[in-house]
C-alpha cells in the first residue's frame, strides 16, 4: 500500500512540475515576456513571437517525450505494468 502512494505521490511531482514548465513557456513567455523577448532574435524572428508560434510547440512536444520517459522509469521502479 506504501509503494502504491509513494508512486502516485511522485507521478503528482511530475506532472505539477510538467504543468509549471508549461504554464511558463505559454502564458510566461508567450504573453507576458514577449516585450522584452522581442529584444533577442532567433533565426531572423523575434524571441517573443518564435516563443508564441514554434517555442511552445517544441516545447510540449519535449514535455511529452520527458514525461513518457520518466514515467517509464518509474514504472520500472514501483515494478507496475500497463
């Protein structure tokens, strides 16, 4: 019972921190920074509107591919199978 709660409590730990990382590049970058972003360029475009169109695109794709991947080992860890 002890290992069923320890699992969820750490699945929980990644998806809050995933939900940060997310919040941050859409709403962080995309909308609040994009001024100051806008200051920097990335190949020929803005930082600020690149964060708005591709970054948080790339973004979650990298969040997704992250997520998948701890949760593989941590089911490996806590021995839990689909």
């Amino acid at each position: 019972m002890k290992s069923k709660e320890t699992y969820w409590s750490e699945n929980l730990r990644l998806i809050f921190i995933c939900l940060a990382i997310w919040f941050t590049v859409s709403f962080g970058f995309g909308l609040l920074l994009v001024e100051p972003l806008n200051e920097i360029r990335l190949g020929g475009y803005k930082l600020g509107f690149w964060f708005a169109q591709q970054g948080s695109i790339y973004s979650f794709l990298a969040l997704i591919f992250w997520y998948g991947a701890k949760m593989n080992k941590l089911d490996k860890k806590y021995h839990v199978k689909d």
